[in-house]
C-alpha cells in the first residue's frame, strides 16, 4: 500500500442469495494521510470495481443525537456508556417530544431540545428535527423510545441513518403496557430489536436481538425491570456496531461483523 498501511482486523462475507460480497478492512497507516484523502484516493479504485464503500478515521467520533420520550432507560444507558467512553459516539443534543429528559441530559453537559408534537404541528416538528441535524452534523439518530412514528419522507431521507428499539413481544402485544399484557399471558422470554427504521413501521433491517429469561416469580414490575434491561444492552450494541462501521445494509437484512 502507497501509504505503508497495516491491517489490524478484516472480516468479509459472500451472500449466496443476493450474490454480493462484503467486507470490512481495520488499518492502520503511516505518514500523514488522513481519512478524507484515502477515501478521495480510493474512490477511483471504487468506481472502476463497482463497489459501494465508506472510509471512516476510527478514533473519529461518532455523531449521534439521541430521541426519547418518557421512558428513560436506554437514554440513561447510552449517556453513562459515552461519557465513559464504552461508545465511541459523540452526542451534540438529545431531542424529545416531553420535558422529561432534560434535567437527566443537562447533568451530562449536553443541549436538551424540547419539541412537542401534535397531529397539527408534526410537519414543523420533524423541520426543526432535520435542522437540528444538519447544523450538528449528525451522522446518525437513535430512537431511545422515541414514541412517534416518523413520517415516510423522514425515514427515506435518513435511509440507514435512524436506529430504534422496541420490545419483541410484536405483533402479539402492541400499543401500550405491552409488557403488563405480556405478563398477564404468562410469558417466559422476554426480547428487545434493534433495527433501522423504515417508512414500514418496526420492520427495517433488524442489528441486533436478545432475549432474557422469565418464569412465574416475576411480578409485573420484575417483568417490565428485565424489559428495560434488555432494550438498554441491544440499543448500546446496535449503536456501537453501527459506530464501528459493523454494520452493513443487505437488502431488508443486515451483514454485523462483530
């Protein structure tokens, strides 16, 4: 390599289905090149092959702001895990529909945006939301239990751009206290998905999954504590992976090396 380069780690996999092939290259390289000059290097290479590629500085930060609601979990979870350095993401605000979140966001140094959405003002809205992140140059959105459904044109302009999380009871308990419903049909698995979102509401390219174990001791609360913990544990994977650059798009399924 022109630039002295080394590899760390690669990993590459050949979907037999739709006949395409991915891989995932970690190196280092001496000198002074930097991300965006490789990229403007390679990019010929890219166009002679056809291949479809992104470059990314792996100390660079990621940024990411974060939308919530009321349920403050997996907000509380992804916060402690950044300011730790567990996610190697930068977040420049987290929005929410409700006030809820802004002491717990202010307590981490970091702008708290409140924009309340009604059937009346959700076109504004989702305008200051797109404003937003263009002027912090967010590079992705996750969905903390952000309980509004995004509008298709949203969803399509930020394709593999948005990350959320749900339960998996779906669809045999949707809408609210899914988790009371669940635990009053004596459910023994409890799940969570992480996926991108799609104009198809909680059915883009799943990340990752995990379930946990139940039995006839839980009570309610227990159900819905070990709910919180499992959406919590998938969302910060989903999101490290994607800030990795782990996480490939194939199709309506996904390609993670781990």
């Amino acid at each position: 390599m022109a630039h002295g380069g080394n590899i760390v780690e690669s990993q590459q996999f050949g979907d037999q289905l739709t006949d395409r092939f991915f891989m995932r290259i970690d190196f280092t390289v001496d000198g002074s090149a930097t991300a965006d000059s490789l990229r403007a290097r390679f990019a010929a290479v890219a166009d002679h092959f056809d291949i479809d590629f992104e470059l990314w500085g792996a100390a660079a930060p990621y940024r990411t702001l974060i939308m919530v609601s009321k349920h403050l979990h997996c907000l509380n979870d992804l916060l402690f895990r950044a300011s730790t350095g567990a996610l190697q993401i930068d977040i420049p605000a987290v929005v929410s529909n409700h006030p809820d979140a802004g002491a717990l966001v202010r307590s981490y140094g970091l702008d708290f945006h409140h924009i309340p959405v009604t059937e009346e003002t959700k076109a504004d809205a989702e305008k200051q939301l797109m404003e937003l992140v263009d002027a912090t140059g967010t590079h992705l959105v996750v969905l903390a239990r952000y309980m509004q459904v995004l509008s298709d044109d949203l969803c399509r302009h930020m394709s593999g751009r948005i990350i959320n999380i749900h339960h998996s009871f779906l669809p045999s308990f949707k809408g609210a206290r899914p988790y009371h419903r669940a635990f009053d049909r004596g459910v023994k698995l409890v799940g969570a998905t992480a996926h991108y979102v799609t104009a198809d509401l909680d059915e883009g390219p799943i990340i990752e999954q995990d379930v946990v174990r139940v039995d006839h001791t839980y009570d309610r609360d227990q159900l819905v504590a070990a709910g919180r913990d499992v959406e919590a544990q998938v969302l910060s994977r989903a999101v490290r992976w994607h800030a990795q650059s782990r996480v490939l798009l194939n199709g309506e399924r996904t390609v993670v090396f781990r």
